[in-house]
C-alpha cells in the first residue's frame, strides 16, 4: 500500500482538500453534503461515494447565496438541489 506523497506531515494533511464524487453527475461535492447540490442525489441512499483530493477542482463560491424555501438553509446560489434537504430549487421557477 503507497502512501499519499502530500500525507507526509500534519502541515500537508490540513492543506488537503476533500470531495466525493458524485456517482451519478460526477461533479465533485464537499465530504460532508448529503445532497449533490448538482444534481440532487442523495448520498444518504449512495453511501459509496468516492472521496477524492479535490485540491485541483474548485467548488462553487458562497458569495451568492439562496434560502432553501423548503427547510430555509442558506445555499449556494449556483446551487439546482438544496444540499441539506434535496429540495429542487428551479421547482419555483
């Protein structure tokens, strides 16, 4: 079994991004989403998710942001699925 080069140290653990695959979109989502805010599958029934250095991959930034109407956390606003509750947020459009 090889060790990750960037596992050497603590300093490098903490630099280290993760993210899960989506299975179904493969769009990369933080670890601990339960809801791909993609294309809202929920990873609760999909627990299998590949976890992924997603250090190379960007994720959408927080600076516009929506209220989810159905359980009122604020998301993202590049968000189509609330990631807390899957609720399709282009339902109301």
């Amino acid at each position: 079994m090889k060790l990750n080069p960037n596992l050497k140290n603590v300093t490098n653990v903490k630099k280290l991004t993760l993210g899960k695959v989506c299975p179904s979109c493969h769009y990369i989502v933080p670890v601990h989403e339960r809801y791909c805010y993609h294309c809202g599958l929920n990873f609760m029934k999909h627990a299998r998710c590949a976890v992924v250095d997603a250090g190379k991959h960007s994720f959408p930034t927080m600076r516009d942001t929506q209220t989810c109407p159905k359980c009122h956390h604020k998301i993202s606003g590049t968000n189509r699925y609330c990631n807390y509750c899957g609720y399709d947020m282009l339902k109301n459009q």
